[in-house]
C-alpha cells in the first residue's frame, strides 16, 4: 500500500511537467507559468523571426569564378564610399568592407575600386568603347559631365537590364526618374555608394539657443507635412544677437540662419525647370513664376536682418560656435569629428517644403553617377553584382551612416532618425541643374546665382536664359527619342 501512495505521488507530481510538454497553454489560451520542475518545450509552428536579407533575395544564386568586379570612380573621395581596404575598427568603413565581403562570398566576385580623374573621362570612356574594353564594369563620374556623356552612345541602357529594380528603395526613384525619359536611362544613383546621401542637404537646430528662444524644435511639423520656407523664417526671428557688443552685425555675432550662398541644386527640392508632356518629352513649359517667387524667398531670408551668408562654400565654424540657430548644411558634416566631439545639441530638420500643399519634403542633392559602358561584355552579371551592392549598401552601410551621425556626445533624438529616413528616401536631382557647369548661368543655378549677388529682379534674367535653354532640351529630345533600332 505504501508502495502505491508513493507511485500515486510521484504520478500527481508529474502533471504539470506533462502540462507543459503538451503545451502549456490553459484554458483561456495563455501561456501556463513554466515549473521548476520540468523546462517548458514549445511544440508550435510559428516560423522563427528573421532579420530582412542584407543582398536583395530577388537576386539568382550565380558563381562568377572569381570576376573582379571593378568600379572607375571619379576621385578617392567616391571610392572611399565603395571600397575599403580593410577593417579597422570604424563603422561606415567596416561596414563597406562587411557589404562587399557578403557580395564578394555570395557570386564569388572581387570588388574593386579604380580612382580616374575626371579630366581624362570623357576620352577613357570613349577609348573603351572603341576598342571594346570591358576592364571597368561601372563607371562613376561627375554628375555634370556625366549626363552631357549619356547623349554620346556610350552607355547602356539601364531600363533593359531586368535584374536592376528601379522600383526599390536602393535606387532613389525622384533621382533615377529624373533620368529616365521615353523609357532610356543611361546613368543611375544608388546605394552602391552612400555619396548622395552624405551630400543631402539639411538644416541643424540648436537645442539650447532654440530653448533660450522659447522655440520648440518643429518635428512635429515636419510628421504633419506642415514645415514651411515660410515657417523657417518666421522661426529665425528674434534670434539675432551682438555678441561682441560692436553695434554691428557681422561673422563675430549670432543668427537665426547661417548658410553659403552656393547651394548647389537647392531649388530642384521645389520644381525641375524641365517639365515632361504627355509624350514624356522635355520641355520649359514649368512654373516660371513660383520659379520667380523661390529666388526672391530665398533672397530674402538668407540676407534678411535675420540670416548670415558668410561664403560661397559651406563652413561649420558658425554652427560650432553657437552662432545659428540653425544651419544649412550636408549630412557628412554629422559625421564629422569636430560636431561629435563638440558641447552642441543639435536636431535635424529636411529641406522645408514650399507650402503645405507640396506632396514631400525632396531632398535635392548633388551626387557621383554610375554607368555600364556599351563595350560591357556581360551586362547581366553587371547588374546582378550592382543590384546586390545596392542593396547591401542600403541595408547595411546606410544604418551604419546613421549610426555615426548620431553618435554625439548628444545623442540626438528619436526624432532626428525619423527626419533621416525622410532625407534618405527623398534624394532628387535637378536634371534642369545638370545641364550646366561651372562658371555657367543655366536655369538650374538661378537660386545659387541668385544667392552669390543678392538679385531680386528675375523677369529679364529667365527672358534672357530660356532661347539657350530651349537648345539644350531639343537636343535632349533629339537624343531620347530618336529610333535606335538602325544603329
């Protein structure tokens, strides 16, 4: 009898462990508290949670055997944003160097970059393609001569390469659609680089001086589509002070604005002087007068009692210094040493929109393009190495970028992280901008014109810049939309 009391026991025991073996699940479908006696074991199906794939799973599993997959790059300063030598303990750097290395182990590929100076590209390229020299499988180059090159002959079509998919968020669609016209795209930005983005524009607000201000730092604005050209200058009021006590503002005092007067393809974040019909052709057929309205906004804040234009290239000094409330500026100033390790406490702010009608905030940018030459032996294993770089640069790099501009002594908000994947996936380019150069006057520099010599009269200046615009948009035209099938 003993015996049987023990073995009931022992039984009435095991009851829970069993519990938990079957499930652990109760009555009312919760999960039982797990005994010290057995370790709960989860029998469900729920598929494990897995992190997204770094290299688009869209992409074929290839072996390339090896194929050094070099990219030409216009200076060091784009092939240090796709190729390291190394790891060395710095993020953005291990981070391309970990990218490639997924790319390199997945196709079997090299990953290279080759520096070139821009003044020899033009005849590099067309020395390749002549003697059908497929050494270089993309080609970077300044975004200018760049797009004067695309009406050569000389580059693929990227629009006919399946396995590049412009709809993704590694190829920037308000830049990338800015190149494609009548289904013809010949040059790309993407994520194979982080360039475009490190040279997105924005604008820094000082905490402090904004709470001395009594100005709430406007994010909220930003989420509800409600931040303004108009709102940054009625926030820029009032912040204007003599710190020097001389009676006379200069770079020595403090501002509600600071910025340099050449900003580069800013107005392309509110209109593209190059306008489509409804057969996709370019034309000048655009807002003139908002055009008009832009300059004279600009004017009028930047040289107003209340901005400080100190210089045609940017400058970190009035910033750093606490003499901006905020500052215009690229996000690679985030990065740099001099802001990480100062006493600021800054947010991030997009390019305002024009009005609370506009859409999106455009993150209008200037960049390092990308091209597959015509003399490309395998264009397809081009663009299954470019879409997986892309793709791994977007996953991979760009977080990585994020996370240096916001390792601060201040660590910025939430907030600001929010405002960089705005920025991130907003970066336009003015094709309107890319017809021209330095030392140029095209309508895609009136802003930046406008801002070098503080002009307020516009009318005459667009009369006089349209008969030489109209040129460049025919042959434009005359290029895209002329029967390539002869050739």
């Amino acid at each position: 009898m003993k015996k049987l009391l023990c073995l009931l026991l022992a039984a009435l025991m095991l009851l829970p462990a069993l519990g938990c073996a079957s499930g652990g699940k109760t009555d009312a479908g919760t999960t039982a508290a797990p005994t010290t006696t057995a370790a709960p074991v989860d029998t469900t199906t729920a598929a494990p949670e897995t992190e997204p794939p770094i290299i688009s799973a869209a992409l074929p599993d290839e072996n390339y055997e090896g194929y050094n997959f070099v990219i030409a790059c216009y200076d060091q300063t784009v092939g240090g944003t796709i190729w390291v030598e190394e790891e060395i303990g710095e993020t953005i750097n291990d981070a391309i160097y970990d990218r490639n290395r997924l790319v390199e182990e997945r196709f079997n590929v090299s990953v290279m970059a080759e520096t070139l100076p821009n003044s020899g590209l033009e005849n590099g390229v067309r020395q390749a393609v002549a003697a059908s020299d497929d050494t270089y499988a993309l080609v970077s180059g300044h975004d200018c001569t760049l797009w004067s090159m695309t009406m050569g002959g000389n580059f693929l079509n990227l629009r006919d390469l399946k396995e590049m998919d412009f709809s993704q968020p590694w190829y920037p669609a308000y830049a990338n659609n800015t190149y494609a016209i009548n289904n013809r795209q010949y040059m790309f930005t993407g994520y194979v680089s982080y360039l475009a983005l490190s040279w997105a524009p924005c604008f820094l607000v000082n905490k402090a001086l904004a709470a001395d201000n009594g100005i709430t730092i406007p994010y909220q604005e930003v989420f509800d589509g409600k931040w303004t050209l108009d709102r940054l200058a009625e926030l820029t009021e009032g912040v204007n002070s003599d710190l020097n006590g001389d009676g006379r503002m200069d770079d020595f005092d403090r501002y509600g604005l600071a910025l340099n007067y050449k900003l580069y393809s800013f107005q392309g974040a509110y209109l593209d002087c190059y306008s489509r019909d409804a057969e996709g052709r370019v034309t000048l057929d655009f807002d003139k007068e908002k055009l008009v309205s832009l300059a004279e906004k600009v004017v009028a804040i930047a040289y107003g009692p209340y901005g400080y234009v100190y210089g045609a290239e940017p400058s970190d000094k009035m910033f750093l210094n606490n003499q901006s409330l905020f500052h215009y500026v690229k996000i690679q100033f985030m990065t740099s040493t001099e802001l990480r390790e100062s006493d600021i406490e800054y947010g991030i702010l997009p390019i305002p929109k024009w009005d609370e009608a506009q859409q999106d905030y455009v993150s209008s940018t200037s960049d390092r393009q990308f091209v597959i030459l015509t003399s490309n032996s395998n264009p397809t294993r081009t663009a299954v190495i470019t879409e997986a770089l892309a793709s791994a640069g977007y996953n991979r790099v760009r977080e990585s970028y994020f996370d240096v501009a916001l390792q601060t002594k201040f660590v910025p908000d939430r907030e600001s992280r929010e405002v960089l994947d705005i920025i991130s996936n907003t970066l336009s380019v003015d094709l309107s901008f890319l017809n021209t150069s330095a030392g140029t006057s095209g309508l895609g520099r009136v802003v930046m014109l406008a801002l070098s010599n503080g002009k307020t009269e516009f009318g005459s200046l667009f009369a006089k810049l349209i008969p030489s615009e109209q040129k460049t948009v025919d042959k434009i035209n005359a290029y895209y939309f002329k029967d390539l099938s002869a050739n």
